[in-house]
C-alpha cells in the first residue's frame, strides 16, 4: 500500500514544529552548558529563620479571628455573625426614636445577615465557580469537600473582606482581604508591605511575595497580591489540617494534560514508519504540481 500518508504526517509536522509547536520524539538545540563555578566561590547565603512568634504578637494574630474558631460548622458561624450585626444595628437602633428610621435599620440588618448566607459555595469537581480566579483562588481546591462563604467587614473605617473556607463541612480557614489604606498610595510595594505586616505582627519568615508566621494551633499568611488584584491578604490557618488537606488535594488534582492529539496522529513515536520516497515518488510529484509546483526531474 502507498506510503504517501507518512511524506504528509512529517510534512504536517514540520508545519507544526515551525510555528513553535514542540512534539515528543524531536529534541530541542541543546543548551550551551554553564559555565563550570570557580573554585572557592562562595555559596549563597542560608535563608535566615524568623525567631519565634512572641507572646503578643501571638495574641495579636489569634486577635484576627474574630470571635470565630477552627472546627466551626457554617451554621455556628452564621450564629456568631448573626450576633455581631445584632450588636451593630442595636446602636444604631438606640441612636434614633424615629420610628421609619428604626423599621429602615432592621431591614438592613436582615438583609445583611441574607446576603451573608447567599455567599456560600461548594467547591465540587467539575464544577465551575465564581472565584476561580480571584483574590482567593490559591486558598481552595475542587473536589476536596471545601467550601466557601465571606461577608464584607466595614467597620471602624476599614474596609475589609473576611472569607470563611470549610473542609468536610468544619472552619479551618479565614482568609481576610485587608483595607489597602494600610499602605500609603504611593508606597504600594513588597517593601512597604512588609514593613506594615512586620510592625503589626513582629518579624515572619519571607518567601517570595509571603510572610509566615507560625505558632503550635495558629499558621499565618500574610500575601502581597498588589500586582494582581491591587490587594493584600491575611490567611489564617489550622496547622492541624492544613498538611492533611493538601496532600488529599495532591491526590485529587486533575490528571496533567498530555500531548496535543493532532500531534500524536502525525508522529512515528516507534519509530518504524518509514516513507517509501521511491514507490510514492509519482505521488509526490502530483501534489507538486498541483500547486503550481514544478516537479523535479527524473534521473
């Protein structure tokens, strides 16, 4: 049979290794190896390690949860928060005697704690959702039994976002998108951040755009996402389930997409399908002039 198919699979595929497509089988120009270190070089330095968290920057951070505790079920959160905006508008509500004003403030309390209900989402496998790219899309996986509500924190003239995530039905995360006012409009930099974070919280181990600052029931992340989302974040974790979680998460992940199938159909991955030039030359010929080719001469 006509061995033409293998000529255009190869013409197909120098097409593609042309436009940049790499395939399986053909390696890239090899890199030029780096230069040898001369001897006695020195090493970089090892990263330095934060000394402990101190007893008040310790109660500094635990003062961030708020009220709320690790383990929590969404409707013992919904409780606490029922609370808290209850204490809110009561002072609103004892600020005034007119009787349309006071009706007004107990509607917004309602509506307040309804939208904090409307906030939560399951994160299922396969399934889509609003905040897979966001401020907190690296704080949550699908298909882990995570979940997810927020609600928004403007009091006492800050303006903050606070994101309850739930493993297995149970709290184990708040994740809190802070005012950036924090930082002056010209300092929105790591190194302004870092200064902010580490005079709120003492000195933290720093990698990359994070600050870590860990103790025995409480891990916490402060995230510099000013070049993203023009944001700065606070996780607050449960050491406890955190290691747990992200291996679960490393079983779960979607498998790691392979070669392009167009790609597959046009390599000779073994190796042994190889062109018949001589019995498929009359072919060659007419594909060459029926582009307006001339086809070389026969010897």
């Amino acid at each position: 049979m006509p061995r033409f198919s293998s000529i255009l699979a190869r013409s197909t595929l120098a097409g593609l290794l042309t436009l940049g497509v790499a395939a399986p089988g053909f390696a890239a120009p090899a890199k030029k190896a780096a230069p040898a270190a001369k001897k006695g070089a020195a090493k970089p330095a090892p990263k330095k390690k934060a000394p402990p968290v101190s007893a008040e920057n310790k109660k500094k951070l635990e003062e961030r949860m708020a009220g709320f505790k690790f383990g929590m079920s969404k409707d013992e959160i919904l409780a606490v928060l029922e609370k808290q905006i209850s204490e809110k508008y009561d002072e609103k509500l004892k600020s005034t005697t007119d009787v349309a004003a006071q009706d007004r403030i107990r509607k917004d309390r309602k509506t307040e704690l309804a939208r904090v209900k409307s906030t939560y989402v399951t994160f299922d496998a396969g399934k889509p959702s609003p905040w897979d790219v966001s401020i907190i899309e690296e704080e949550f996986a699908h298909g882990t039994d995570e979940a997810m509500m927020e609600r928004w924190e403007n009091e006492g003239g800050k303006n903050n976002r606070r994101f309850f995530l739930f493993h297995q039905g149970k709290l184990w995360k708040m994740f809190i998108s802070l005012d950036v006012s924090v930082l002056p409009e010209d300092k929105k930099n790591f190194d302004s951040f870092l200064a902010v974070m580490t005079g709120q919280f003492g000195p933290g181990d720093v990698e990359g755009s994070t600050i870590t600052w860990t103790t025995p029931t409480l891990e916490v992340r402060a995230v510099d996402k000013l070049k993203t989302y023009d944001a700065i974040g606070l996780a607050l974790e449960d050491p406890s389930v955190k290691k747990d979680l992200l291996a679960l998460r490393e079983t779960k992940a979607p498998p790691k997409k392979g070669t392009s199938s167009v790609i597959n159909a046009v390599v000779d991955k073994d190796n042994s399908d190889h062109p018949d030039i001589k019995g498929n030359s009359g072919a060659v010929d007419a594909v060459i002039n029926a582009q307006g080719g001339k086809a070389p001469k026969k010897k």
